[in-house]
C-alpha cells in the first residue's frame, strides 16, 4: 500500500564558505607577491644607482674618456672591467679584462642554451629507442653534467670579479682591506654597489695614483733672474799668408786658378773744409754812407 511519503529531502545551502576562503588565499598571495616584487625592483634599482654614480666618479678621477658607460646596460660591466686595468697574475696576464666581464656571461648563456636543446632532444632520442626509463636516465645524467658546469662558470667568474674589484679597491685602501671587501662585494648582492660608491671620493693611496699626463712644468714669473746671453763668436777673417810653411807659388797666368785678389775696402773721403775767401778789407769795415 502507498500511503504517498515522499523520503527524498533536498536542501538548498549556498556555498559561499569554501568561495570566501578560496578568495582570501588568493588575494594574500597576490599581495605577497606584490609585496616581494616591489621590494625586489626598489633593491635592484638601488644598487643600480650606487653602482654607476660609484663607477662613474671613479672613472672621471681615473681620466677615463667615456665615463658616462656606467649608466648603460651591458657597458657598464665593461667599463667596470676597464677601471681595474690589467690583472696580472702568476704566470699570464689579463689586459682586457672589461671584454672578458661582458663576453663571458654572453657566452655562458648561449652554451648552456644548446646545452638544454641537446638534453631535450637526447631525452626524446632515449625514450622512443630504448623505452622512459632510459629516457629519464639520460635527462638526470645530462642534466648532472650541467650543474657542474654551471658551479665551475659560476666560480671562476666570481674569482675574476673578485680580482676587478681588488685592484679597484687598492687605489683606496690597504689590500687586505680590499681584499675583503672584493670579497664581500661577491657575497652580497648590495655590498659592491654601496662599497663603490663610498669610495668614489675618498683620496688615493701613496703610489696608486694616476698617471694623467707628463709631469707639471714649473711656472715662469716675470721679472725674475736674466742669465746674460752671450753673442755668437764672429769667424775669423783669413789670413792673406798662411801660417806655418813656405808660401805656395800662385799658378800661372792663363790657367784660369789666379786667386781673386779682393778690392781695397773703399773709405769715404771726407769733404776738405771750404777756406774762406779772402775778403777785401772795405767789404770788412763798409763806410757809412750819409
């Protein structure tokens, strides 16, 4: 018999819970992230601005032509480079070690592009010839051999940095003192930047200055010592007879050798002085007419 009960409840609750929760984990992450990034761009902006202004004094007081590279990308790690000068070490010498701080990092990038494309391929290669497993096998294995090619890059370019910044820091400093801060300037990511900039002003060290030209002339005052000049000697006329030994014999008329006899040296004759005519005695004493 069927009395008509209908079992079957149904309640209509709204799920907003999970919803609000949902929300509230997203939006905290996003401000998390804006937080950490905002902090990340004011950091990197900082150091950016130490940085060059600490680079570009330094190389305004080295006598560098183009100092104005510190405030660009890229440049700038060169012409950081170039303020150290040449590094010599041991047995070999860096000349250019701008060049070698701008190249390397270029390269580096570009081998560890292939070096991934070679891994992705040899990892597709292994899995349709041998199965995922020797797939998988070939990906850690090569992928092993990248690591250790980035710790070994990463620590050679760190010594090389901290040799640019030594070489820097000396010019201003103690070397064990610039060795530390080459040091720390590796270390922590703000600690070069701010270490350049405070020492963009301080004074060179006794012997680490710059050669910026030939040595200073002394200045001349007027109106000091005249050393007396003395006149050039006048050559000395030739004798008409020469000194020791018989006189030679002159050569024969007509040969064409007679020795020029000079003219005598014509003196002007001064004008014999005028007599005074004699006068008559009446022009001397005129009568008086009356």
């Amino acid at each position: 018999m069927d009395f008509g009960y209908d079992y079957g409840y149904q309640y209509e609750v709204p799920m907003t819970y999970h919803s609000g929760i949902s929300d509230s984990v997203a939006a905290a992450i996003l401000s998390i992230y804006l937080i950490v990034l905002t902090v990340v761009l004011i950091f990197t902006l900082t150091s950016y601005i130490f940085h060059s202004i600490g680079l570009y004094t330094i190389g305004k007081r080295l006598g560098k032509e183009h100092p104005w590279l510190a405030f660009i990308p890229f440049a700038r790690d060169y012409f950081h480079g170039e303020l150290a000068g040449e590094i010599v070490l041991k047995n070999r010498s860096i000349k250019n070690p701008g060049i070698w701080k701008l190249v390397l990092p270029i390269a580096f990038n570009v081998v560890t592009g292939i070096f991934v494309g070679i891994v992705v391929l040899a990892a597709v290669l292994g899995i349709l010839g041998g199965g995922f497993g020797v797939g998988i096998l070939t990906i850690v294995m090569l992928y092993a051999l990248l690591l250790i090619l980035i710790i070994v890059y990463n620590a050679a370019f760190m010594t090389f940095r901290i040799f640019i910044n030594l070489q820097i820091y000396e010019r201003f400093t103690t070397h064990n003192m610039g060795l530390v801060h080459a040091v720390l300037s590796v270390l922590l990511p703000l600690y070069e930047a701010i270490c350049l900039f405070i020492m963009r002003n301080r004074d060179f060290i006794p012997g680490r200055e710059p050669k910026l030209g030939p040595p200073p002339v002394m200045p001349v005052y007027p109106g000091g010592p005249v050393l007396p000049q003395v006149p050039p000697a006048e050559p000395p006329i030739p004798s008409a007879e020469p000194e020791h030994g018989p006189a030679a014999e002159p050569p024969a008329p007509g040969t064409g050798q007679e020795t020029p006899v000079p003219a005598a040296e014509e003196r002007p004759v001064p004008p014999a002085e005028p007599h005074p005519a004699e006068v008559p005695e009446e022009e001397k004493h005129p009568e008086t007419i009356e």
